[in-house]
C-alpha cells in the first residue's frame, strides 16, 4: 500500500501542480489562460495523433507455423508408468 501511495505521488503532485500554477497565471494576467487553453488542445491533437499513428501496425501477410503437437499413441509414451 504504501509502495504504490509513494509510486503514485509524484504524477499526481506535478499534475496538481501544473493545474495550480496554470490557474496562478490566468488570475494574474488573464489572457495567458486563453493562450495555456489554446496550447492545451494543440498539445492534446497533437498527442492524440501520434499516438494513433505509432499504434498502426504494418504487417505484411505471412503463416506462422504454431507447432501444433502430435497425439502419443497409448502404451508408447509417459502412460506407462512404473507400478
């Protein structure tokens, strides 16, 4: 538990900090929230595109052998076991 509140916390804190520090700006000077909504949304499609592209996968047609195995027959393989 406590492994994952320490694994957790620093995301967690930066995001809140970004927020926090976005939010400190648009009350100082309040067209800089209209420019950090703007760069939001470019860096949002942005992000989106890419990751649609990347997931792509370009393969070409091919078999792929599975390695299916073969019955033993009875009395020949590990059924005959020691009594």
């Amino acid at each position: 538990m406590a492994a994952c509140a320490v694994c957790c916390a620093g995301p967690l804190l930066a995001a809140l900090g970004g927020i926090g520090v976005a939010s400190a700006i648009g009350a100082i000077w309040a067209p800089a929230l209209a420019v950090l909504a703007v760069a939001a949304v470019v860096a949002a499609v942005w992000v989106h595109r890419r990751r649609k592209r990347t997931s792509v996968c370009q393969t070409g047609p091919a078999t792929v052998d599975v390695g299916m195995p073969t019955r033993i027959p009875p009395g020949t393989g590990s059924d005959r076991l020691p009594r």
